[in-house]
C-alpha cells in the first residue's frame, strides 16, 4: 500500500520557469515531511523537510507548502536550472518511527 | 557531518551466487541504518533497518538479508541471488535522536545474469 503517491512521473520544464511537483499522503499520522533529488547512480540527497507544524518552508530556490486538510505537499523550484535536471522524491515519517515512506519519484528535466 | 561508505560501487553477479555489499559510516554515533533497493523505472523499497549492534528489522520477505556486526557498519548478504535481485542497493543513516532525515550513500549498482 503507498502511503505516498507522486503522479506525474515526469516533467520537463524551461530554464528560468518554474518547476512544481506534487505529493500526496495517506497515513494521518505522518508530521515530517521530505524531498530527495537523486542523479543516476547515485544516492539521494536530502534537499528540504517540512514539520508538520508549518505550512511553508524556504531554502534560497527551493520551497516546499505542505496543506495538511488536503494530506499534500509540493516543492516549487525557482528559477529552474539545467542542474536541477534529477528524480525527486517525497518522504514522509511519523514521531517515533524510524521510517521514511518514499514516493515513487518525478523525472524533472529542464531544457536549456 | 556524516559520510557514508559503500562497496563495491557495480557488482554483476551470476544467478545462484552468494552476494555480500558492506556499508560503513562515519562521523556519527549510534545511528540508525537502512538498506533500500530501487529496481529499474521504480521508487525506493526499504528492505532492512536497524537501531542498533545485531538488531535487524526487515521490511519485506525475500532473499536477502542483514546484519550489523558493528555500530557502524551494516551488511547486506544472500546466499544465492535471483535475477530479481537486480538494482541499485541504497544503504542509508539517521543520526539517532534527530528529525527524519536520512542521509545516502553512493549506491551499489547489482546486475544479476
């Protein structure tokens, strides 16, 4: 059963434009929220997180809005850039619960 | 902050063989370790974490398994692998008392012919 879902696998966008992904969440329980870039061959790294406290966290381009009445979350990109070109995935955790549920990922292409 | 360490960085491997992939971090105590696999075109599956020495949760049945022989290092073994088995072996760390990040390694790439 996915806890989190990640449609859209893929997106291409234009250099300078914007880049939204979108996260949806099943498990009520979860208050931590995360997004991974990854490259090919590569590991994931950890880009942004999101307590469920808030509804807006911001780091330089990279923002994440989370709406909890809605179990959903995106990360917008501005301006996008060709290294922004990865997989994105959504994580989500619950308090006390050593695990991240994963999405599925987004292919982000950014055309030069 | 910490690193982590993995190898061999691509492995292929006949069906039918024993497989051992070793992950080691440094730069934190006691920290939580992980193994995912992403199979091609698919998302990231936790297969086995762990809290601590010889404590091995698994998520999903299969032909692998765990072991963590000490605080920093954590194994991922099978004593004969299936074509199935193929993918990108993930091992990951979460600094025990910490919010939920988790922090990757470079990836084993397995291909099993």
């Amino acid at each position: 059963d996915q806890q989190v879902k990640q449609n859209s696998p893929s997106l291409s966008v234009q250099e300078g434009r914007i880049s939204i992904l979108n996260c949806d969440y099943t498990n009520s329980m979860f208050d931590y929220f995360l997004w991974y870039k990854k490259y090919p061959a590569e590991g994931p790294t950890f880009l942004i997180s999101i307590s469920s406290i808030k509804d807006k966290n911001e780091d330089g381009r990279f923002t994440v809005f989370l709406n909890k009445s809605a179990k959903h979350l995106s990360l917008h990109i501005v301006p996008s850039q060709p290294g922004d070109s990865a997989v994105y995935f959504c994580a989500a955790s619950a308090r006390g619960n050593n695990r991240l549920a994963f999405g599925k990922g987004n292919q982000v292409v950014v055309i030069p | 902050s910490q690193t982590i360490h993995q190898w061999p960085a691509t492995l292929v491997q006949p069906v039918g063989s024993p497989l051992s992939l070793e992950c080691t971090v440094e730069g934190t105590s006691n920290p939580n370790l992980y193994w995912y696999r992403q199979a091609a075109g698919r998302g990231l599956q936790l297969l086995f974490y762990s809290v601590g020495i010889g404590q091995i949760s698994s998520e999903v049945p299969q032909n692998l398994s765990a072991s963590r022989p000490q605080d920093r290092q954590f194994i991922l073994s099978s004593k004969k692998l299936l074509l199935s088995d193929s993918g990108f072996y993930l091992c990951a760390c979460r600094t025990s008392g910490t919010t939920g990040e988790q922090f990757f390694g470079p990836g084993t790439r397995l291909t099993v012919l």
